[in-house]
C-alpha cells in the first residue's frame, strides 16, 4: 500500500506542472525573441513529460490528482495581464516567469521536507521539476 507522502508529493507536484504548463502557454504568443521563445516551448515540453508521468503514478494508485488553486491561478493570470499591459515585452515575459519558477522551486522544496516518507521515484520527480525550474531561470536571465 502507498503511504500517504507519496500521493501528497505526487498531487502538488503535478498541480505545480499544471500551473507551470499554463503559465507558459499564457506567455508564448507574446514572446518576441525566438530563442526565449524555444526555451519556453522546450521547458513546457519537459512539464509535460512530466505531467504525463505523475499522472501515470497517480492513476497507478487510484488518485485523479488535483487542478492548481484557482485563486493562485486567478492571481497569477491577473498578475501576468496587468505587466504585460504596462510592459509588453520579452523582458516583463522573463521577469514573470521567473518568479513563477522561483516561487515554484520554493514550494516544492517545502513539499520535499513536508512529505519526507514519500517514495523515492516520487521524490526523483519533484527533484527532476525543481531543476527544470531552475534551469530555466537561469536560462531567461539574459531577457531580464
């Protein structure tokens, strides 16, 4: 039987690609410089791949997952509008995603130490999105 850690880890880490995945696709047609453009396109790419995966788990074990929060989502999509009205540019793009990728590698790094009795495969995946994340970060930073 899996504990509970695992299915915990497993539904904020496919939440997390979820909101990742939106974000991104909320971005792209107004990206102007077709290289942030590809690394974009690449990181989504790789969140879905990953999403794909944790659903499978989560399937595995009988457990539909979860959507993101709706008002972080909400937030986020209000956020990302009002910047992009001010400032429509690849800079304010890079900036947004940015912190979407910071705020993500926070909050999986939480969920890391909160669900610790998690299994590993699952743990290996929550690691594998932390460092998406971060590579993308740092991918972007020339756009800022």
């Amino acid at each position: 039987m899996v504990n509970n850690d695992t299915i915990e880890l497993l539904k904020e880490c496919n939440s997390g690609i979820k909101m990742g995945i939106s974000s991104i696709n909320e971005v792209l047609p107004m990206v102007n410089s077709e290289k942030l453009k590809n690394k974009l396109i690449t990181c989504r790419d790789e969140h879905e791949k990953l999403e794909n995966e944790t659903k499978n788990i989560l399937n595995d074990y009988d457990d539909a997952g979860e959507k993101p929060n709706v008002l972080a989502k909400s937030m986020s999509w209000m956020k990302t509008n009002m910047k992009m009205a001010m400032k429509p540019d690849d800079e304010t793009i890079s900036d947004l995603i940015t912190d979407g990728c910071n705020m993500g590698v926070k909050s999986l790094n939480k969920y890391l130490n909160q669900y610790e009795a998690a299994e590993e495969k699952v743990k290996d995946i929550t690691k594998r999105l932390i460092n998406l994340e971060e590579k993308l970060a740092v991918d972007i930073r020339r756009y800022l």
